[in-house]
C-alpha cells in the first residue's frame, strides 16, 4: 500500500478574503513566490518516495490549494468536507467528484461543519479529533460512527489563531507529539499527554511559525523555515528535517500540512 498525497496546483491561490487571523487581503500574494515554494513542497515530496496526486485548482476558490481541508480519507471510506466559511464552501463538489472518480466511499456531513484532514488525525488506532473554531463538535460522533474500529479522541481548540488542529498538533508517531498546550482546553491538554509516550508542548515562537503545520514520512519531518529552534529540537529528538519555504502560504494562515492531504490507496 504506496503512500499517496494529494495537492492542488496554486494557479489561484490568492488572499482576497479574510476568515483567519493570519489573513490580511490588504498584503500582497508573490504569486510567482508562491508557484516555486509549491513546487518545492512538491518535488521534496517527490523526493522522499510519496507517490503525489493532483486535483485540478478552480478559478475563484482560491483556498483549494489547502487540499487537508477537502477530505479526510482511510482506505477508500472518505468523510467530504462541510467548510465553515460560504468563501470555501464551493470546494466541496469537487472533492466529492475526485473521490467518487476514484471508487472512494463518500460520506457527506450536510450540515454539520467540516473541515477535513486539518482537524482530524488518525495516528496508530486513534482518531483525534479536533473541533471549535471550523469543525462542530458533532462532527466526534460522526467519526466514531463511520470508523468504529478506531478508538476516538476529540481535542477542543480554543485559541483562534490555531484554528484548526494541525496548525497545533503534529504527531510524529504513535509515541511522538508536538503540540502547543495553549491551543487547547485543559481536559484536551491532559488527553494528549496521557495519548502519547512523549507529548512535547513547544513555545509560541515556534507554534506562530507554523512549525507544526508539518508532514513526517518515517524518519524525516517537512517543516517551514521559519523556526530554526523547531529544526533544531525535531534534530536533536533523533529525526532528519527536510525544510521548505512557506512565506507565501503563511499569509493565509497555512504551511506544509494545510496544503497536502495524505490518503492511502488500495491497489
Ligand atoms: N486560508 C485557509 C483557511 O483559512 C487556510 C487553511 C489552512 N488549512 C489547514 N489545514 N490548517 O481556510
């Protein structure tokens, strides 16, 4: 079983619209900044062995690019995302339509939000999921019905500057993770640490570059540049670091992580 990402080609990428504390439609894109640092994403990932899909960008959706919103997916059972904002909600049919096209099982919230991969994390047997600020709390109880065989945490998020939870939350592995405490609620606080072998709070400077906004494929972690100390700290934890630039994305309030959806293919 390969492992598979799927990214969208930033042709639209822009920031016209404000729904996150990042965004600021007053600054501008580097739109031909932002196509290399894609590209670079997308050749490390090459480089690293992930076999990389694409979806085709949609003009007027610029937010697409940010493919962990658009699903959360194992083996071929894919929860479609219901997004928070009217400005992302036109994604949603294209999604289906890529799933669909690819034999997956769709399942479709309706009306409850969701908002994919950015908040849901499955790492060994557990779902963790995150809700607050883009993702309802209803969406738990949909996750345990549509995946009983996992076991289910959910993780409240209460700073909306960590809007969703990979800009917070960044398992490395089953023992492994990343997070930033202030991000959560004290019970959320204390499930992670009890989740988890080694839970490693890190500091806002860190968390504000988006430093968990990051991948991991075995012993490697994809990370921004923005944070040395987090290159530093993920080193000396035991791991290589592959780092690539993010400005462009940091603008809208992603990295790494928001702009890849990891799926799992059977063939
Ligand atoms: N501008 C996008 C939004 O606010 C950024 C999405 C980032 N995605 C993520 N998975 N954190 O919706």
């Amino acid at each position: 079983m390969p492992r598979s990402l799927l990214l969208c080609p930033v042709d639209y990428f822009t920031v016209v619209y404000k729904i996150n504390p990042w965004m600021d439609p007053s600054i501008p894109i580097g739109s031909q900044d932002a196509q290399k640092q894609w590209q670079e994403l997308h050749d490390i990932y090459k480089d690293v062995g992930f076999d990389v899909h694409l979806i085709r960008p949609v003009e007027g959706l610029p937010d697409m690019v940010f493919t962990a919103n658009g699903f959360f997916s194992i083996d071929n059972k894919a929860v479609v995302a219901r997004y928070r904002y009217p400005q992302r909600q036109g994604e949603t049919e294209y999604y289906i339509q890529w799933l669909k096209d690819r034999n997956f099982k769709v399942i479709d919230p309706g009306q409850i939000y969701y908002e994919g991969e950015g908040d849901t994390f499955l790492v060994g047997n557990t779902i963790f999921q995150g809700w607050g600020f883009r993702s309802d709390k209803k969406v738990v109880e949909l996750m345990k019905k549509t995946f009983p065989e996992k076991n289910g945490i959910a993780l409240h998020l209460i700073d909306d500057r960590f809007y969703h939870l990979d800009t917070c939350f960044f398992p490395v592995n089953e023992e492994l993770v990343y997070y930033y405490d202030k991000a959560f609620d004290t019970a959320s606080q204390k499930a992670i640490t009890k989740a988890f072998k080694h839970a490693v709070a890190v500091s806002d400077e860190e968390a504000l570059g988006f430093a968990l906004n990051s991948m991991t494929v075995d012993h490697t972690v994809i990370t921004n540049t923005k944070s040395k100390k987090f290159v530093n700290r993920v080193k000396s934890d035991g791991y290589q670091v592959v780092t690539a630039h993010m400005t462009e994305f940091l603008k809208s309030g992603g990295s790494v992580k928001c702009l890849t959806n990891e799926i799992w293919t059977k063939d």
